[in-house]
C-alpha cells in the first residue's frame, strides 16, 4: 500500500519553534514525528511514502539522507503550498493504479491503529476517514455518522458543532476522491472536498493516542502524553 504523508505546513502557531524547526520534524517521544509516522505506516504494510516539502524543506531532505526510513520515500517539493488536496491532485501519479491509498497528516502525534481503518474501507465508498473525540469541536472538521457508519454531514470548524467527533487527518483514499479536487490553489481537504463528498464516504473511530501538534500548548502536551505511555510499556 502507498500513502500521502503531507508535511509541508509553516508551523506559525508554533511561534520561534516553528520558525526554526519544520513541524514534522519536531521530536516527540525521542523521535521526530516524520519518523514515527514511517515506523507507523511500515508497520501496517505501507511500503511507499510521498511526502510534500515547503518550509525549511532542506531540513527533511537531510534528516531523511542521515537517517532513512522503514519505507521508500519520495519528496515533493512546493514552492508554492498547494493545501492538503492540491498536493494530491498535482501528484495522483504516485497512486497511478492503485485502488486505495493512504493520507496522513504529519502534523500529529499518534499511535492508531491504521490497519482497522483500512480494514474498514468498502468497495465503493470514496474514502473512509479516521475520526477521534475532542473537547473543542468548534476548532475541527466535525462529522455525523449515521448507524451504519456513512457520513451524513462534514463541516469544518462549525459556530454550533453538531458532534464532538472529529476528523482526524487520516483517511483511506481512492481515485474517486482525486476525481472530486477542483482545479483551485491552494485546495483543502477539510473545506473544499470532503464536504462536497457527504453520503459517499465511511468513517470509524480511530484507536490509540492522536493529538494535533500545531501549537506550541499542544506539542509540550504531546511531549508528555506520549513519553507517559512509552514509559509504561
């Protein structure tokens, strides 16, 4: 299997920290999260990565050349961020004649199980998300399920959220969904195609650890979370 490991945001809510570092390769749990998510991809059979560069996009090339990954890795550089659907719009060839594929959002510390929300992926659907709990749903893409797990309503940070389940950057994908990109730079997932997908995707609840990493609150919590059930394994 291949996937999108998208990691070509600025890191501004990070203050000096991103300015310096690249998010995907700030360390959490004594590894950087880029690292983390090929050990994670590797050990649920994902074989090739693409990845997407940006912000202090040498600092990925070099880290990859001094250290390597579990996985075959191929950089895509932006000069100009494209948002998380451009990306895959301008790089479908990379899942050229594949009938599902993995996207991931590298700005997050995780540990779930990427295996159980493949094997909950149906012939037919265009994509099947991975969602997680959160207290702040006003700040996230919020989901409705229906009993049999379709999406029946996405809207990205909602004034009056309609469910605290939200998505959490992971999704099984399929040419269907590239299919529903518009042409637009920069293109998002969570406002310009998801929504336009209602009544065609599936979404489960993820397990493990998941946190966004996009502030600086957020990465020192992520910091001692992980370190905390590293420590008690």
């Amino acid at each position: 299997m291949k996937a999108f490991l998208l990691a070509a945001g600025r890191g501004t809510r990070l203050g000096p920290l991103g300015r310096q570092t690249p998010k995907c390769l700030l360390p959490v749990g004594g590894k950087p999260l880029l690292g983390r998510w090929f050990d994670l991809l590797a050990e649920h059979g994902v074989t090739r990565v693409l990845t997407n560069t940006h912000h202090l996009a040498e600092q990925v090339r070099d880290y990859l050349a001094d250290v390597g990954a579990p996985v075959e890795v191929e950089l895509a550089h932006e000069e100009e961020l494209l948002g998380s659907a451009g990306t895959l719009r301008r790089n479908r060839g990379f899942v050229a004649g594949e009938e599902t594929f993995l996207v991931i959002y590298a700005d997050n510390a995780s540990t779930v199980d990427l295996g159980a929300l493949v094997a909950a992926h149906r012939p037919g659907a265009t994509a099947t998300l991975g969602l997680f709990r959160v207290p702040d749903p006003e700040c996230r893409g919020v989901i409705e399920l229906d009993p049999d797990g379709a999406v029946v309503s996405f809207e990205e940070k909602p004034e009056q959220p309609k469910s605290d389940l939200a998505w959490a950057g992971i999704l099984v994908g399929t040419p269907a969904l590239l299919d529903a990109i518009p042409e637009e730079v920069p293109c998002d997932l969570g406002y310009d195609v998801l929504p336009r997908l209602v009544g065609q995707m599936r979404a489960i609840e993820v397990t493990g650890y998941h946190r966004d990493v996009g502030t600086s609150e957020s990465y020192e919590q992520a910091r001692a979370d992980l370190a905390g059930l590293e420590e008690g394994t």
